[in-house]
C-alpha cells in the first residue's frame, strides 16, 4: 500500500520512519499517538485518490489539518494511516460576499485573500496557524463569536469526501440542512475539500475599552451587566490575574496591570461605537473598575491570543478545558474554581471569550510526572461536571476528541448518544475514519487515556 | 535534551511563519516539527533545511529559544566548514566568487547565477579613525559602490576605518558554532573602544546578539546621532531582513527613508525570507528557489520599482527579479 500511496503523492510526501512522530499528537500533548504512516497529498486529486485507496483496503485514517486541536482530535492512537491536508490550501473563487477555500489553508489567509471590505470572522486565538478544516470540524470559535457566531455560521456550502469514497458537493438548504453535520464532525464523518465560506463587511468603526479590576467577581458581573445595558460587543474577553501575570512574562507582553482584565473590542458605525462605549465605561466604573481606552490596541489582542502559549513561561504542558456556562454564573463558576485550584494544588489560569460563557481555565502540568497530569484531570472533571450543573456544555468549542470522551455521558441521555451514533455509523459503517475520538468508546491503550475515559 | 526548548507548547503558532512551512506545509520543515526531532533526538531532514532566519521566535508568544537550539544541534560537513573560511577573508573570497562567477556546471554555477560583479574590497583607514565601517563580507567584494558611498558620507562627519571579514552568522547558523565563537571574539578585540558601523543588517543582529562591542546598524547609527540627510525623490518598498527584524533594527531603515522624503509602499509582511539566508541558496537550491518566488510576489505586488534592502545575502536574493539599493546607495 504504501508504494501505491507513494505513486500517486510522490516520495517526498510519504513520511516514515521516526519522522513520523511529527504527526502523532496536536495542541492536546498529554497522549501521544502512533501513526503507521503519514501522507500528505499535494491537491485534491491527489486528496481523493488516497483516500479511496485507504478505504478499499479498509485502513483506518485520520484526517489531519494544522494539528492545532486542544482536544487530542488527530492523535493516532492505534496506528493509523495520518493523511494531512495542509497542502490543500487553494482559493478557488472570491464572489460577492463568498470565497471558497480548500480545506488546509490558515484561518488568517481567508481575510487576507478577501476583497479589503470584507472579512471572515470566526477567529480562534489560533487563526494565524489552525486550518478551515479543522475550524469546520471543531465549529471552533473565536473572540469574535459574541457578536458573528462561531464558525457554523460562516459556512455556506462543503464538498466533502465520505467514507464510502463518493465525492459530494453539500449545498444550504432550510430544510434538514445537510452542510451542518459537517460542523463539529471532529473528522469523523469524511474528509472536507472544499468550504464556502460567509464574509462580513468590515465595521466601520471599532474601538477597544480595557477594564481592569480587583476581584474576579466584579469583571464576572460587567460582563453580565454590559449586555444588560444593551451592549452587544464585537469580543468581550477575560484575563484574570494569573493569566496576566504570565502573559507580562511572555514574548507578547503588553503592559497591562496586575489584576483582572476585561478586553472590549466594540464595533458598528461611528454613532453606534460611540454611545455603546459610553455604556460600558459606566458599567465599568459602577463596579470600580478601572478604565483604559488604548490609542494603539493591538497589541493587547496579541497578548490575548498569545496567552495559551504563553503558558510555556511556567510549564512545557497544560489542560485547556472549555466548557460554555449561562453567562449570568460566571461569578459564581468563577469563585468555584478559584476553590478547585485550592483543594488539588493545581494552578489555574483564566483567560477566556466572556462574552459567550466560555470558559477557558488553564490547567498547567509536568509532563514528567504523572501524577501532576492525574491531579489536572481531576480538577478538570470537577469544573466540567459543574458547569454541565450549572446548566452548561462540557464543550463550547474544543471539540471532544479524546479529552471529552466521558463527559458525552453526563452531558446527553442515552437516547440522544445513540442518534448520534446511528448517524455516524450510517456515514462509516466500518469505522475507518478518525476511530477511538468523539463518539466511539475504545480500551484505554495507557494510564492517561484511562483516567481520561473512565470514571473513577 | 533540556537546550531550552521545554518552553514550547507545541501550539503551531510559528508554523506560518517560517519560509520553509509555507513553502512545504509539512510539519518536517517546520519550527515545531523540528523542535519535536530535536527534543527526541529524531534525525530528521527538516533540521537540515532550516534556513535560519528566527522568524519563528518572532512569532512564539511562550519564548522559545529555537536558533540556539539548533545552532547546537547542527555539525557542518568539510564543504560547508571550506565555505565559510573562505568567507573570513574578502581577498580569498574575492579570487573564490571570480572563478565561481565564471562556473558553468556544478555547485559553483549555482553561485554564478546570484553573483553579477565582483571587485576586491575597498581599504581605507584613517588616522585615529574613531569608526569602524563594517561592510560584511559578501558586501565587501560584491556591493563596492554601497562601501564607497557610506564611507564618503560617514567621512563628512567622521575619522573612518574600513573592517574587512566576516561576522560569524553563517557559521553560527550552519552548525559551526565554534568558529562563530572564536570569530566574535577575535571582533571584540578588533573593535575594542571603537564605534562600529555596520552595512548588513543581519551581521549587525548577529554581532550585537554576541556582544563583540559597540555595534550599530548604518541606519540607526544614523537615527541615533541626527546626522543630516539629504532629500530624495524616490519610491521603494523596504525589505526587513529577518535577523535584524527579530531585534527590532529594520525601523530604522524606515526611519531614515521618512527622514529623506522616500515615498514607501509597503509590501505584505516585509520580513518573509529572502530565500538565501546565508549559504542556503547553495545547499538547498529547490527550497531556496521557492522561497524566492514567494517573496518575489510579495515585492512584485507592491508595485513599487525598487527594493531597499540592507542585507547582503538577501540582496543577491531579490536582484534576482528587481531593482535592489541600499540605504547608502541614495546618499
Ligand atoms: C494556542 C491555541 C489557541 C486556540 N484558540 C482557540 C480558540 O480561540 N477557539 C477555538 O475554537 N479553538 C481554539 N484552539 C483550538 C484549535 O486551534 C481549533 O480547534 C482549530 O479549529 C483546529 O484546527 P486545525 O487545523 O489545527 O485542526 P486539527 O487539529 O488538525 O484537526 C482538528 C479536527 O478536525 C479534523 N479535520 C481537520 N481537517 C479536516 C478536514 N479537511 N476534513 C475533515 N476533518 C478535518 C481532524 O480530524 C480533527 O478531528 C486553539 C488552539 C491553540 C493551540
Ligand atoms: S516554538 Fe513557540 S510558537 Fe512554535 S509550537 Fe512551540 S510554543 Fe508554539
Ligand atoms: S529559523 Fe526560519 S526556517 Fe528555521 S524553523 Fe525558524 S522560521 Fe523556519
């Protein structure tokens, strides 16, 4: 198989051998996988015919895109086939306020390649690196969902390749929607090539107001309050304390003082930023938080979305969990955590997208001892199986992969776990495509898998 | 292996970055791959075609010192270690790119298709010079008229001393970091209470990075002690060389253009590699060359005529589609 795969990529496009290891694991580093091969097809011809190939010999395979998820949705667990498609990274056509991409290309590049006036705005802190195919099939989201929707609602339409090899164009429709299986399919349901994607008109105006607060509790109840005076910010992040403190010894530092932040970004027309801006300063300073209007701003969204990796300052390892909450516990989920960081003796970081619920608490661990990660996971169980009380999801935008898998079982009844698992077998029937993830339950193949996957 | 690389979180932020990912978009010839093989101690091949240019330090928001890593991991074959002797002394490597310009076949022709005009360096020294000026060594035999012109305009001001040799980087860079550490150190003795005044943008990064003494870039020098310019009727788009970018150096190259009137239509993300990066245009000429055409449409779609450039290397890169000069050349 191998030589076959090699006629039709190229030798220079089969990776073997110990360079593999390249592939086996993502943003999630907690669990490294094992692929017997990796393939990376130069365009979509190429794209389709290995993929068939794989599946007439019923090999399983993963369908890999920058390998930036936080959920450990590309790590090969049993030696399967890695079929990046990082090199499929077209844009076939730019129209009206549509542009359709090939599934490997950066977030970042679908602005770049778009008429001045427009954008796309689904943007993960990541969006310079993670790939349209992995956004897809993460739904991932970004700062900008409070006011444009995570990246469900920028996809038009999705040629896809399924499991049974038949190529297939998905087009909207009102009605059962076919496109939106797609979103959040974490790669299990065929491999996107194509996406038309949904761009907006760029604001006229914007502008960035910085809080910055004492307690936790008190950015907690702006957030809340800011919408309740009617304000729909373009992104409202948080960054408690912690997160400042490691982000200032960062690369990406920006100067901000020690204490709880609260990042606005508001947009519209010149009116509209103007009297929605002045509702917030006031919010603000009800709650005695302190106010800055930066002249230059971007150098505080940089410090935002470098914050994940900045964590490198502290510790080579970290858990990035990210379940979504009603938006009015934050102060309490808030205070909650700051408890569970006490009772395991594990820091925790908070930086997170506010204004949608969804919560990113930073878990930092030696990958060298064991029983630090143990400790991580556990508080991370804890502040999933809260925020799922609280009426929340355990996943707002990670995806499950193989970080998620047991909390599919407290989240959704049985009945609803077993549509969806119709529905995947329906699509792939024999499994091949990103097995032992999401929706399928495999045997622990080591001790961190297991107290990933099993309850205690 | 600890080399400093526990920083990294395997977050793929530097991916688009560097050159050699965009150009391959494989993780083997990324930074992160790369970090992966050394930390493991994987030989992989993207440890070779690493061009090193650092851009993705630039972008690592966790810190990662990745050119020290890989300047460790590194060893340089006999042909590269050759390579770089003959770069330590400008009338060696003058007679050297006089038989290679003339090469028709073989790895010297490769050469031949960069290099346009070879004259012996210029010497000058004048009594209790207070400057050194630093031209670097493919600068010294390759862009004499850039020399002539920086030291007639740092003469107005100045008692001038002309340093002819090498800063190091390419051996630095190529796995032969040794030599690189006697070469700062026979600089730092060279330079000892003067103020150096260097004409390449990356050995004035390199060389401030290895402490070897008061070192200036020609345009920060220039910011830095207000010395007059002329006014020039010019339109370019600038191109930031990547070691002196990740130290914050290329500003002042915009800074001096503002300062003399030139009209600077930006390109898109002005410190994309090259595609030369030191000896690599020879060693890895497939890579090298797709770089170039990366680059090349950057600068093409600027629309302006004329690149500023004021890295050696990087010069004979982009000469090779477009009108290059150097901050001196418009004195
Ligand atoms: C520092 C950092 C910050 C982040 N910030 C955010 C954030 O703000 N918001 C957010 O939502 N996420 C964030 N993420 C998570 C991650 O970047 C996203 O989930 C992203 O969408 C993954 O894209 P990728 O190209 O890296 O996909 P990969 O990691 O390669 O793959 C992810 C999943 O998509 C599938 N897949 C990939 N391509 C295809 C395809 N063509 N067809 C079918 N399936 C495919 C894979 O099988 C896998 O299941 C962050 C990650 C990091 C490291
Ligand atoms: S080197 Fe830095 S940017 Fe690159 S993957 Fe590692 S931590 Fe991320
Ligand atoms: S030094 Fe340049 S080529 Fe090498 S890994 Fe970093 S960005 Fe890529």
């Amino acid at each position: 198989m191998e030589e076959e795969i090699r006629k039709i990529v190229g030798d220079k496009w089969v990776i073997t051998g110990e360079e593999k290891t390249l592939y086996a694991f993502d943003g999630f580093t907690a669990v490294v996988g094992n692929p017997s091969l990796v393939v990376l097809p130069g365009n979509e011809e190429e794209a389709i015919e290995v993929i068939r190939l794989l599946i007439s010999k019923e090999k399983k395979m993963i369908i890999r895109g920058s390998g930036t998820s936080l959920s450990g949705s590309t790590v090969p667990l049993k030696g399967e086939v890695v079929v990046s498609l990082t090199r499929l990274n077209k844009v076939y056509e730019v129209k009206g306020m549509e542009i359709e991409v090939g599934p490997g290309i950066a977030n970042i590049m679908v602005t770049k390649s778009s008429p001045q006036d427009l954008f796309f705005a689904p943007d993960p802190s990541s969006y310079v690196v993670s790939s349209i195919g992995g956004n897809i099939s993460h739904d991932a989201g970004g700062i900008h969902v409070v006011k444009y929707g995570p990246t469900f609602n920028s996809v038009i339409s999705l040629k896809v390749i399924l499991p049974n090899g038949n190529v297939e164009y998905f087009y909207p429709t009102p009605f059962l929607n076919p496109t939106s299986i797609f979103i959040g399919a974490e790669g299990t349901l065929g491999a996107i090539l194509r996406a038309r994607l949904r761009l907006f008109p760029k604001p006229k105006a914007k502008k960035t107001i910085i809080g910055v607060f004492p307690t936790v509790e008190k950015a907690s109840k702006a957030v809340v309050n800011i919408f309740k005076a009617g304000v729909i910010p373009s992104s409202l992040e948080m960054m408690d304390r912690n997160i400042v403190e490691i982000v200032e010894r960062s690369r990406f530092r920006a100067g901000l003082p020690r204490a709880n932040i609260l990042l606005v970004e508001l947009d519209g027309n010149e009116n509209e930023v103007k009297e929605s801006s002045e509702k917030v300063i006031n919010v603000i300073g009800k709650l005695e938080g302190e106010v800055l209007v930066p002249e230059d701003d971007e150098k505080y969204w940089l410090a935002r979305k470098g914050a994940f990796p900045a964590m490198g300052v502290v510790s080579p390892a970290y858990l990035t969990l990210d379940c979504n909450i009603p938006r009015k516990y934050l102060p309490e989920i808030m205070t909650e955590i700051e408890k569970i960081s006490k009772e395991k003796n594990v820091l925790i970081a908070n930086v997170f997208h506010a204004g949608d619920g969804n919560l990113h608490p930073l878990i930092p661990y030696d990958p060298n001892d064991p029983e630090s990660l143990k400790r991580a996971i556990e508080a991370s169980t804890e502040i999933f199986s809260l925020a799922i009380r609280m009426g929340g999801v355990p996943s707002g935008e990670h995806g499950i992969g193989i970080e998620k898998i047991k909390t599919l079982s407290k989240y959704y009844s049985e009945v609803d776990l077993k549509v969806m698992q119709r529905l995947r077998n329906t699509f792939d029937p024999k499994g091949l495509f990103n097995p032992c993830k999401f929706l399928e339950k495999c045997e622990p193949i080591n001790q961190v898998t297991r107290w990933l996957w099993e309850w205690d | 292996m600890g080399m400093g690389l526990e920083k990294c979180v395997h977050c793929g932020f530097c991916l688009e970055a560097c050159p050699t990912y965009v150009i391959t978009r494989s993780e083997v010839h990324s930074p992160r791959g790369r970090i992966v093989a050394m930390k493991l101690g994987i030989p992989s091949e993207g440890l070779e075609t690493c061009v090193f240019c650092r851009r993705c330090e630039a972008a690592c928001p966790s810190g990662v010192e990745y050119g020290e890593a890989i300047a460790s991991v590194r060893k340089a074959d006999p042909i590269k270690k050759i390579m770089h002797r003959v770069l330590e002394d400008p009338n060696l490597l003058y007679a050297s790119l006089k038989i290679a310009k003339g090469a028709k076949t073989g790895f010297l022709s490769r050469v031949s298709e960069f290099v346009k005009e070879v004259s012996p360096p210029l010497t000058k020294e004048d009594k209790d010079a207070e400057i050194i000026l630093f031209p670097g060594c493919l600068t010294s035999v390759l862009f004499r008229s850039t020399v002539e012109k920086a030291l007639n305009y740092l003469q107005k001001f100045y008692k001038v001393k002309i340093y002819n040799g090498c800063c190091g980087l390419p051996h630095y860079a190529e796995g032969n970091k040794e030599r690189a550490l006697k070469i700062a150190e026979k600089l730092r003795e060279e330079f000892k209470g003067k103020v150096v005044v260097s004409l390449s943008s990356n050995c004035t990064a390199h060389m401030k990075e290895m402490k070897v003494g008061e070192v200036y870039d020609f345009a920060e020098f220039i910011v830095k002690r207000d010395l007059p310019l002329p006014k020039v009727n010019a339109e370019v788009t600038v191109h930031d060389p990547c070691h002196a970018n990740l130290l914050g150096l290329t500003k002042y190259n915009r800074e001096v253009l503002k300062r003399m009137g030139v009209k600077i239509k930006e390109m898109e993300d002005p410190s994309f590699e090259c595609g030369a990066g030191g000896t690599y245009f020879m060693f890895q000429p497939e890579l090298s060359d797709k770089i170039m055409k990366v680059k090349e449409e950057k600068v093409k779609k600027s629309g302006a005529e004329v690149v500023i450039s004021t890295s050696e290397a990087c010069n004979l890169a982009l000469m090779k589609y477009s009108k290059v000069l150097h901050i001196a050349d418009l004195l």
